[in-house]
C-alpha cells in the first residue's frame, strides 16, 4: 500500500496500516511477475469492524474501546471516533 501526501510512503502488509483519512490518500499496488501484472479483485466489501481499525494500527490487542472507565459502552461510531 502507498500513501501519498506529497511524497511517496510505501508501507508493508505486515506493518500497521498508515491513518485512514475521509480523502483518498492510499493506493493500490499492482505486481509484475514475469513480465504478467497481477491484481487483486474484491468482489466483495464490508466496513472494518472497530477492533480491525485499532488493529490495523498497531494497537494492542487488549486495548479498550468497547466501554469508557465508567463502565458505559460505547457505540460503534463512538468506538471509531476516538
């Protein structure tokens, strides 16, 4: 995956992935393999779930977000916006 914000920031799949902003700032990268380019087609999408978003970023995987420290949860859009 890179991202663009003047410069090219090249990112592995095993690293977290870069913040993801409401403009289009990443892009897909093609791969030649003996001179044929692959791709890869997603005929399906779902949204990532909360735990999948802090994942992605290198967060740990104990880090709450499913409730505050009075106990009350959170909904899904307030676990997003954190």
């Amino acid at each position: 995956m890179i991202s663009y914000y003047g410069t090219e920031n090249v990112s592995s799949a095993g690293e977290p992935a870069p913040t993801i902003t409401t403009k289009d700032r990443l892009a897909l990268v093609t791969v030649m393999v003996k001179g044929t380019p692959y791709v890869i087609v997603d005929i399906c999408l779902r949204m990532l779930k909360p735990s999948e978003l802090y994942k992605a970023q290198g967060f740990p995987a104990d880090y709450v977000i499913t409730h505050g420290a009075d106990g009350k949860p959170f909904t899904k859009t307030q676990q997003v916006h954190m």
